[in-house]
C-alpha cells in the first residue's frame, strides 16, 4: 500500500513508479527521479512530499546558489525540484545526508536534464538513489484492459481472453502520448502542445547545454526517421547534411548531440543482447535509439492519427515505439529487473527480436512486436529461430526462455498458442 505526503497534488493520478520510489525512501537517505520534461516527475516528487521548494523560480535559484543548503530546509520528505538548476544542491544534500546518521526518506530531488561531470563533486553513491521516470503508458492511462500481466506471464499465470482492438485509437494514443497533462486531450491539442515541446527544447535547453537549434532539429529529424533502428553515425550525419555532404556534421558532432539529447532523457538507446552473460554482443551491437515518448517522433514526422493510419510502414516503427515504451516501464516493476533488464536481440544472420527482458536470476522472455494479426506468423518464426539458437549455445546458462509472445495492435483475442508455445495478445491488454 502507498501511503502519499500532504503535498500531494488533488488531481495526482497513481503511477507506475510510486511503489519502486516508496521503496528507495525507505531504503536511502535521498532519491533523485529523472526523466524528460513534463512527464510528471514533480508531482510524483511531490505525492511523496511534506515541504518543496523550486530550483526554476529565478528568486529562489538565486538565493539558492548564494546558499545551497537554503534550498533543504522544510518538512522531510523534502522536494527539490529541478535541482540541476542550482547543481551545488546535489552535494549539499549528500552532505546533509551524511550529517543526519542514517535517517531515510529526508529528500526527493528531480531533474530533466544532467548537469555538467564538473558542476557535482560526489556521485551521491550510498546516499542518493536513482529512479527514471517514462511518461504515462497505456496501463497509466486507462488504455489497457490489464488483462494480461508481464509479471504474471514469468510466473507461467496467464487466462486468455476476448479483446476489441483498432488501429485508430493506437494511432491517437502515438500522437497524444503519454503526457499526465494530455491525457484526454484530443489529437489535435495534442500535436500543439508536443510542437512547443520540441520548439522550447530546441530554443531553450540546446542552446544551454552549448547547442545550436538548427543542428538539434536536423539530428532530431534523423532520429525520427529512423525510430526503432540501429541507424548509424554517418546515417544520422548524412540526414543532418540536409543533401549537402561536404556539409556534413563530424562523427563527434554527432555524437555529442545525441549525447545531450539523452541527457536530457529526450531519448533512450535499446542495447543488443545474447544469452551468455559475458558474450561480445551485449556491448559490440549498435544500439536501437526510441524517443522518450512516441509523440515525439510523431511530430517531428508532422504525423497526425489520419496520416499514420494511411502510412503501415511508419504506424508500424511508431507502434514499436509505443510497445517498447510501454514494456520498459512494464519490466522496470519486476522483482528482479535492473537498468539493462530491457534490450533486443540482432544477428548477423538477419534474426532479430524487437524486446528481450532479462531479469538478475538469468530468466528471460522474447517478444516481438507486429501491427496486425497477419505478420503474427512472422513473429513466431522469428522466435523460433532464437529459441533454437540460444539453445544451441553451449555458453547460454539459461537457455530456455519463461516465456515467449507476439504484442499486437488488433488481436482479437489473448490467446497461447500451444503448437508455438507463444502467447499472442495486443498491447492494450497488457499491464506490469
């Protein structure tokens, strides 16, 4: 059970995070939550919260930075909200951590962006715990039935069910995301307010983190046209030339601004996977690069609901957006999960499988993600394929998979198919 502070919000609704974030309270001495702009972070800070104080009100930054431990003061747990504002804050509160001998529960800090390596002298490792933050999923939204559980599926509980499913409200869902303060919005607010989203990043935060707007829109653009791949530098580097290749950034250039487009949470790499621990792989496959939320891509594609609906090949990278999004969250609640438990899996034969979930015991499930009930067969193939393959591997300590499912958007039912041993069910019947 979730017991809030008296700063909770009156509209705040529950979210995923609140159980894991009670947990670390209880646990260290302060905890930071990160996460992208506007996905909620301060009012998850503050449902915890008896006092606050906010680093972005320019009074209260300055008398802050004249004065760290200002920014401290009040009821505990105490909010600092958008601490990298003032980053002394960060080794001010590890300070007052260690002064007050192993109390729990004293701060909640949060942040959208990293400050610079140099501005914190201490990690705040023992002392200051980490919980990322995702934008709403469909769970949180009231999007899925819930009727089928990650959890539950590693522990072999499954009862398959009938589902009414559509590419239209998935496509609405894509282009609202999941923002707390869209949700219900209508398609059309929705795309308004992700333009001026990305119009304050690009003209606000690229500028102070040594930026320039232009180059962030071009990388920016790159990203959402290749969503969901493994696009490389020079990919990424010849989009950002606008078709002029001796205009084209540097490798560095490239990098330093995804770089800081992940420190500002505005994106997210998926890592390569094998099943030895140890294997090369893990660390030598290129990463897949998704956005913070689908909406993102979705407007800086210019992609409403009608276009996506009219556009298979895009609805379906944005789809895996939307599922990949969701299950990160969905896999940060399982006993056992930790930072790399979500990664997918690419060979060098051309088998691929959009999500692996590996848990800390060497557990893991395969899932691959298709928009229709027609490339079902597909994703079963693929699974097979791995399955084999893994098993194959003299190295892999656990070969065999808990489970192994094809996420949909139009299934009409939740369903196991025995012949594959593969579960098959849409995204919006799935929940943690």
């Amino acid at each position: 059970m979730v017991a809030y502070g008296t700063e909770k919000p009156q509209a705040y609704r529950p979210r995923l995070v609140d159980e894991r974030l009670q947990r670390l309270l209880s646990t260290f001495g302060a905890v930071e939550i990160r996460g992208t702009k506007w996905c909620g972070k301060s009012w998850a800070a503050l449902a915890f919260g008896e006092s606050v104080v906010h680093l972005d009100d320019p009074n209260v930054k300055v008398l802050a930075e004249a004065d760290p431990m200002l920014a401290l003061q009040g009821a505990r747990p105490h909010v600092v909200d958008e601490w990298q504002e003032v980053p002394s804050t960060w080794d001010a509160t590890r300070r007052a951590v260690d002064a007050a001998g192993g109390k729990r529960g004293l701060f909640i800090l949060t942040g959208s962006s990293t400050p610079a390596k140099d501005a914190v002298t201490h990690s705040g490792a023992g002392r200051i715990a980490r919980v990322d933050m995702s934008t709403m999923t469909l769970w949180e939204r009231g999007l899925s039935t819930g009727s089928v559980s990650l959890s539950g599926l590693f522990e072999g509980a499954f009862n398959p069910s009938a589902c009414e499913t559509s590419l239209a409200p998935l496509a609405d869902a894509i282009c609202c995301g999941g923002w707390p303060a869209l949700v219900g919005a209508d398609a059309q607010t929705a795309a308004e307010v992700v333009d001026q989203y990305l119009d304050a990043m690009f003209e606000v935060s690229v500028p102070k983190k040594g930026g320039t707007p232009d180059m962030a829109r071009r990388i920016v653009g790159s990203l959402a046209r290749n969503v969901a791949t493994a696009a490389t530098l020079q990919t990424i580097a010849q989009d950002a030339s606008l078709g002029d290749e001796a205009g084209a950034p540097a490798a560095s250039t490239v990098t330093s601004y995804l770089n800081m487009l992940e420190g500002m949470y505005v994106i997210e790499s998926l890592p390569g996977w094998d099943a030895p621990v140890r294997a090369k792989s893990r660390l030598r496959t290129k990463p897949k690069r998704y956005f913070a939320d689908p909406s993102i891509p979705a407007a800086a594609l210019g992609m409403g609901p009608e276009r996506l609906l009219s556009d298979g090949q895009t609805f379906g990278l944005l789809f895996e957006s939307l599922c990949v999004h969701d299950l990160r969250a969905y896999a940060a609640c399982l006993p056992g999960a930790h930072p790399g438990s979500l990664r997918y899996y690419g060979d060098s034969d051309g088998l691929e499988a959009d999500v692996v979930i590996e848990l800390r015991d060497g557990r893991w499930a395969a899932l691959e993600i298709k928009l229709g009930e027609a490339k079902v067969p597909d994703g079963i193939r693929n699974i097979e394929r791995l399955r084999e393959k893994v098993a194959s591997n003299p190295a892999a300590r656990n070969p065999k998979p808990e489970f192994c499912a094809v996420v949909t958007a139009t299934s009409p039912f939740c369903r196991y198919d025995a012949a594959h041993d593969v579960y098959v069910f849409p995204i919006t019947a799935l929940r943690p």
